[in-house]
C-alpha cells in the first residue's frame, strides 16, 4: 500500500478508473460513460505513456495542468476524487490520495453568452430564412423555438410520443449523435408536454398517411435520425452567420440557444417559473439565476 498521503501509481489508478467506471456504469446515461468517463481514460492512458514515473496525485495534478486547459485538469481531478474515495469506502485502498487536491482549482465564471438568446423578432427571421433557403430544415428550427427542446430531445422523438390529437406530447427520451440507442432525457426528467395550436400544426404537417408510429417525427434529409450536429455545420452556422453580416441577427448563436430563446419569451410572455422549470426538464434554480433577471427590458436614461 501506498506510504505517502498522496502516493498512487499510475497503474493502481486505471485500475481503479475501470471499476468505478463499471460501478458507476447502471447509474449514468451510456452517452456520459461514453464520452466523459471514456475521454478520461484516454487522458489516463496518455499520462501513463508520456510520464509513466510519477507516483502521486500532486504530480498528476501538474502533469495534466501543463498538458491540458485548466477546466479540463480541474474536472479530470474531481473525477480522480471521487474514484479513490469510492475505492477508499469500498476498501480497496486505504486513503484517498486526491482528496482535496481539486478544491483549490477555481471554476471559471461561465460565459454570458452561454445563457443568451434570441429576440423574438430574430426568431422569426431566423425561421422565416430557413423557409426560403432551407426549406426541409425549417420544420426542425421551427419545433426548437417554440418546444424549448434541446436537440437531442426532438431527435428522440417518435410518433407514438404524439397523441393521435396532438395535444399533447411525451418528452421523455433523448438521442445523442454519438450514441446508437435513445436514452433518458439530461435530467432524467420526463414532460408531458401540452402542444398550443402552432405546435398542433407543426405537428400535424410532418405526419404523412403512412407514418409508423415508431418513425421519427423530425427524420433526416434522407430519412432516419436526424442528425442535428451535422446540421448545426452545414445549415445553421452558414445561414445565421449570414443574417448576422447582414445586420438582421446581432449576434451569432448555436441551435442550442433557441432553447435560451424559448424560456426568455416564455417568461417574458407570462409563463410562471414552475412551469417553465416542468416545461423544460430543468430546475427552477437554474431560471431564477440565468433566465428570470434577463427577460426585463433595460431602458438606460440619458444623463
């Protein structure tokens, strides 16, 4: 066993790595083992190659600092955290190595942009863009504006999600690009989502006579999933730059942020926190700090 307070191998911690990955494995969506537990067993993997020497949870904190950005280095650290202490409480070893190790790594402000939106009157002509120039999309931009769902949401969305009335809709799964199965939304959350009469539509025009409940409402171009990344780089991107060099959107955004758009108006429009908070699978804390404070309009006076 290890001597020092912080001492582990290199060795000992993938091998702790893997079984706390497949412990942790029936409790997390596949897409987060996948990506974000996989991506640090790549780094893992790369510390072991490039510095196979080092013994102890500062000089890794080190190691990956100077080959990684600071976020990146910060997260891989709480990461590390909680494997050895799930392995120290599950007496595989007997200390916790990177405990505390991370506390001292501040977590960057995030970004304003991250939570900005569209007017409603850049929506509009977002939309409007897309029916002339990319018609097939418009349907697709048209559901993320007015639904609040994120992309992968409305990818997972088949059908049988819809009632025969479409007044209603099941939000309920999610399907990342990268993943060959749907699996439960971000949160975990699940919506019955009530559909207002331009939802109804919308709806009602993608469904053609022959439609399998099991098709997916939004297909692809070719048909099968939508694949909303690819769209994000062939369509949006060039279209919203475009509007934006023209002087018609200010500022470019992700798709992404037609989610921002759509919980900004809805406040704005009279929707109550808590519904909002159900309508969009996230938590009331999380509109009061990023959404609520920004749907007031700020008139400056001249002085």
């Amino acid at each position: 066993m290890p001597t020092s307070k912080r001492s582990i191998s290199l060795a000992s911690l993938l091998e702790l790595w893997a079984k706390y990955t497949a412990f942790r494995a029936g409790q997390l969506a596949p897409s987060t083992i996948k990506r974000d537990y996989r991506a640090i067993e790549r780094r893992l993997i790369k510390l072991s190659t490039e510095a196979p020497d080092l013994g102890d949870a500062i000089a890794i904190r080190d190691w990956l600092l100077a080959n990684y950005s600071h976020e990146i280095t910060r997260r891989t650290l709480i990461q590390f955290n909680a494997a050895t202490k799930w392995a120290m409480n599950s007496d595989i070893i007997e200390r916790n190595p990177f405990e505390g190790v991370a506390a001292q790594m501040r977590r960057p402000r995030r970004s304003e942009r991250a939570w900005a939106a569209f007017t409603k009157a850049e929506r509009d002509i977002i939309i409007q863009e897309f029916n002339e120039c990319c018609p097939w999309g418009t349907p697709w931009v048209k559901f993320l504006f007015w639904s609040g769902c994120r992309p992968e949401e409305a990818a997972a969305l088949r059908w049988e999600h819809v009632s025969s009335n479409y007044l209603e809709m099941l939000i309920a799964e999610a399907f990342p690009v990268d993943m060959q199965e749907a699996q439960s939304t971000k949160n975990y959350r699940t919506t019955r989502y009530p559909c207002n009469s331009r939802l109804q539509n919308l709806l009602r025009s993608q469904r053609s006579p022959d439609s399998d409940r099991t098709a997916f409402v939004f297909p692809a171009r070719g048909g099968g999933r939508f694949d909303y990344h690819n769209f994000q780089t062939r369509e949006w991107r060039p279209l919203v730059t475009e509007l934006c060099d023209r002087g018609l959107v200010a500022f470019y955004l992700s798709q992404y942020h037609t989610r921002h758009t759509f919980i900004t108006e809805g406040l704005k429009a009279g929707v109550s926190v808590a519904d909002m908070a159900y309508l969009c699978r996230v938590s009331t804390t999380v509109l009061y700090r990023h959404y609520l404070d920004r749907t007031r309009a700020i008139t400056i006076p001249e002085f």
